[in-house]
C-alpha cells in the first residue's frame, strides 16, 4: 500500500486482513476439535450395547474342550495369546498367569463376559481393556461370582483391534464369549476423527461469509 494512500482505505485493508484470519481461524479450529474428542463410548449395559450394534457375530466357547493353540479363530474372532489357551466348562481362559488377549475381528465394535482366575477359582480384580493403536483404555472390576459384561463403540467406523490386559500378578485373562458388529453412525458423531460434513461445511460457509464481508468493504472502501 502507498504511504499516501487515504487513510480510510489503510484502516480497511487491516480489517479486511483480520477478518480474513478470523474465517481460516474459523475452519481450522473445526478441524481440531473433531479431531481433539476422537475416542469412543464404553458401556456396562448389554441390552443397550446390543441396540446399537448391527450385523452383530459372536463367539461362543463351548463344544470341543482342552488346550488350543494361539492364535485361536471362533465365528470371526481371532483370539492371541502368549502360551496359548485352555478350553474348559464353556470358558476360554489364557494357559499362563500374567498374559493378555488380544482380540481381532472386523467390526468397530465389542463386547463380551470377562472375567479373571486367580488359583483356579474368579476373582474380583481389577483389569482393563486396550484399544490397539489408539492409546484408549478402560478399567474396570471383574467379579468373583461370574463373568462380567463390557462392551465399546468407537467413534470411527475403521476396523479395530482390542486387548484385553491382565494388571493382576498370578491372574489368568478368561472370557465365555466375544460379539463384535459394525455401528455405521457411531453413538457420539460429534466425536469422529474427521469432520461430519455438516460441521465442515457449516465452517466453510462462516469462512465465505467473512471474506465476502471483506470484498464489499473494500470495494465500497475504492
């Protein structure tokens, strides 16, 4: 800009700028906000995980009993273990004391009765489950009267893998059946990794409306 430039069409080139830095401001704090929540929602009620979730598989273990080499595939779910499994009393329960399992399966969402052995007999302990890749995590209390529920929907339709981690020195991980599906509209939308359309598209239209501020001003400014 000229240094004798009217003093009226200076002011106007910095609003103009500003406003322009506002609407990309605007789009990019979209971004990271959708982005910043990505996780997913735990539940502890089944009937209500099981509402959610379609085309729902799961694996039973029960039929043929005794040792099972890892990994071990049941109706779609593949399950690993460090030492592999025993196979007893419709349970699947890892060999070794102190192993996790590792669940893989193709879905987005899981559930299962879960529960820890400590001398051959449940306990309540408390454990958690991993989702792979992610950094996400849940604790919770196994029961020593009987398996307990717990259930995940993640926000991303991707694919996931989870494991479930033994913290308790002596125990054995040990579960009587694991259900996965798909949730094409996962419960928190809000919360994707990326942006839904609607929310980026709305930002965008904020960002337009600025800049479209701007290029009256300054032609009204001229």
């Amino acid at each position: 800009m000229p240094s004798n430039a009217p003093k009226g069409k200076l002011l106007m080139t910095q609003l103009s700028k500003r406003l322009v830095g506002i609407a990309a401001s605007t789009v990019l704090l979209s971004l990271v906000s959708a982005a910043a929540h990505a996780q997913g929602t735990w539940y502890t009620d089944k009937a209500l995980w099981q509402s959610l979730v379609t085309n729902a598989r799961t694996a039973v273990y029960s039929g043929t009993e005794g040792p099972k080499t890892s990994p071990y595939l049941v109706n779609g779910v593949t399950a690993t273990a460090s030492g592999g499994f025993n196979h007893t009393a419709s349970k699947l329960t890892t060999r070794d004391v102190n192993k996790s399992i590792q669940f893989t399966f193709n879905g987005n969402a899981f559930s299962g009765e879960f529960g820890m052995y400590k001398v051959g007999t449940l306990s309540a302990v408390t454990t958690s489950f991993g989702i792979v890749g992610t950094g996400i995590s849940q604790t919770f209390t196994t029961s020593a009267s009987g398996f307990t529920f717990l259930g995940y929907i993640s926000d991303s339709t991707s694919p996931i893998t989870v494991t479930y981690i033994n913290t308790n020195s002596g125990g054995q991980a040990s579960l009587t059946r694991f259900s996965f599906g798909n949730v094409t509209n996962p419960a928190d939308p809000g919360s994707n990794v990326a942006p839904e359309p609607g929310s980026f598209a709305l930002a965008l239209t904020g960002g337009a409306a600025l800049l479209g501020i701007c290029y009256r001003r300054r032609r009204n400014a001229a």
